[in-house]
C-alpha cells in the first residue's frame, strides 16, 4: 500500500518527518554527509537492516530527491548513492 502524502503541510517539522521519518532514513542520511558510498557499503554500515528494508527506504529517499543513485554499467553492477543538494539541507535536522 502507498502512502499517500498531504498536499499541505501544517508545519515545516511535520513535511521533514514525512520525507525522512522511515526506520532508516536518518541513518543513511547521516551515513551519506560528505561522502558517496555503494550499496554494499551502507548495507554493512546498516548491518541490522535487512536488504529488503534497506532497498525500500533508499528508493523512498530517491523518490522524494534526498539522495540521488548512480548505477555504473558494469558486471556485476555498480550503484552509489549521494545525497542531492536538497538532502544536503537536511544535514542541520
């Protein structure tokens, strides 16, 4: 089921919640502050999530333009995640 998200917002806290309130998403976030890092990197970083969770919330992420993901073509395949500028205003949270 997905969720569906206001179309307005009551308050600049209750928006930041909705994008980055996922189990994982302040982790990867944090994890992604000045650097670039590969999928198999966050998931030792996050080594308690599992892959299926952790593919989920970085596709969340992508979606709502927090990170961005760069897929080399490449066997086997490459993908590295970095945060986008709007991410990026998210450090200070």
């Amino acid at each position: 089921m997905v969720k569906q998200r206001p179309t307005e917002y009551k308050c600049p806290l209750e928006a930041t919640m909705d994008i980055i309130g996922g189990k994982y998403k302040g982790v990867i976030i944090g994890h992604l502050i000045d650097k670039t890092l590969r999928y198999s990197e966050l998931q030792k970083l996050i080594s308690h999530a599992t892959p299926k969770m952790l593919i989920q919330q970085l596709k969340e992420l992508e979606k709502d333009n927090i990170i961005k993901r760069k897929l080399y073509p490449v066997v086997p395949p490459k993908t590295e995640y970095s945060l986008t500028e709007r991410g990026k205003k998210l450090i200070p949270v």
